[in-house]
C-alpha cells in the first residue's frame, strides 16, 4: 500500500469512525431469564457482525479481524459491570493504532462513575522527549494514562526472585535498579486519598520541581500496579457492609 492510499483509507475510517463499534449487551434486569438473555445477547451480536460486514463492503474498508466468538464477549461484558476501573493495554509504538475509543464509550454507557485507564506499555522504547508529549496529548484530550514496560518489570522481579534467600536486603537493591533503569517508579509512599480526583491527569505534578523527569512521565514497573489502580479506581460507593467473623 503506498503512502497516499493509506492516507485516504485512514481518512475513510475517520469518516466512519461512529460506526465501528463494539458490541453493546442488550438491556437486562434481574427479571430477565437466562434463556432470554442467551437469545438476546446472540441476536444483538450477530446484527454488529451484519453491520460491520455491510460496512466493510458498502464503503470498501479495510477492517482488522475481530473477534467472532460471543463468548469472548461475554466475558468482557461482565468483567465490565463488575469492575470500576477498565484498562487499556495498548503498544507505546503507536497507541493510538491500538486504543478502541468505543470501548471507554461503553464503559461509562454501563456507568458513568466507572473509569478507563490507557495503560502504554514497551514505554521503555519511547525517549523521555516522546513521553512528555504523548503525556501532552493525553492530558489535553482527558485521557488517564500510565506508562509502563513489561520487559523491566520482568528484569526487576527476575532479580528479585534469584537473590531472594540469599540476600536480606534482595528487594531494596531491586528498587534501587529499578530507580537506575531511566525513570522507573512513581512515589508509592504518597497519600492515596490525595490524588484520588476526577481530574484526568494520573497524578498531581509539582511544575516547579528542578528534575527534568516528572511523574506523569515515567515508567512504572509491576510494583506500582497496585498503587496506580488505587490512585486511578473511583471512590467507593456508600458504607462498606458490615464484615462477619
């Protein structure tokens, strides 16, 4: 494909960008049988599946595979409606080739209090240059993103792993590398309650710091997952039940 044909078929797919959807689940209430839900959720299934075939040769475009297995769906519908905060993984070489813009419109269709998250791992490929300006592009557009590198992440807990037993101080000296390793870890001692705002930015940065590299920019390793989902998760909603003992 030359550079002018991707051209118009990109532009093409922007023209249609309202219609490439992903698949809704179908109203319910608790009333709803199994039976009819089954029936249900395979009519609405298979009518996206005729609706993105008559696109694809109404208007000549050139779409990805996607999934054909209801099931597979499913699971997503449910794991939507039971969780609060949504990820996105998507590849720091070209996010955005990867981000289903769709998908956090369902999310907050499902409930407007739940939050998407665009998770950018390989970030470890992109230069701290490249970063302060996705994390521009993100902010400007109200996107909640972190950056993220599976390949340190698993360096740092191989290093743990072996020097474990052997090494009282194995963790500390992880951190320590993870630390060496470009901009590695977020703050994982700050309040949590403090940063935990409506605000799209993932979390507060101080402007004024004289260190080039500021939170939004850097890359985190699995030992801030838990932290970060915390940070980015909604509040809870009203009195946690009691607990049974």
């Amino acid at each position: 494909m030359t550079p002018q044909q991707e051209s118009l078929l990109t532009a093409k797919q922007s023209e249609k960008r309202s219609a490439l959807t992903v698949p809704r689940r179908p109203p319910w209430t608790t009333e709803t049988t199994p039976v009819e839900l089954e029936r249900a959720e395979r009519d609405a299934f298979l009518e996206w599946r005729r609706g993105l075939a008559q696109l694809q040769e109404s208007d000549d475009l050139l779409l990805t595979p996607f999934e054909r297995n209801l099931e597979v769906w499913r699971q997503l519908w449910r794991v939507i409606e039971r969780s609060d905060l949504i990820v996105q993984i998507v590849d720091a070489r070209n996010p955005l080739l990867f981000r289903t813009e769709d998908l956090e419109k369902y999310v907050l269709e499902v409930d407007p209090e739940k939050r998407n998250l665009l998770f950018v791992n390989k970030a470890d490929l992109m230069t701290l240059e490249q970063r302060k300006r996705w994390a521009d592009w993100f902010e400007g557009q109200g996107i909640r993103f972190a950056f993220y590198s599976a390949r340190l992440s698993k360096e740092a807990m191989d290093i743990l792993s072996e020097e474990q037993g052997e090494d009282d101080n194995a963790e500390e000296r992880t951190e320590e590398l993870a630390e060496e390793i470009d901009d590695l870890s977020i703050d994982a001692n700050s309040d949590i309650s403090e940063v935990s705002t409506d605000e799209p930015r993932p979390y507060n940065v101080d402007r004024t710091q004289s260190t080039e590299v500021y939170p939004r920019t850097q890359i985190l390793t699995v030992h801030e997952l838990q932290t970060l989902f915390l940070r980015e998760s909604p509040p809870p909603k009203g009195p946690f039940p009691p607990l049974l003992i």
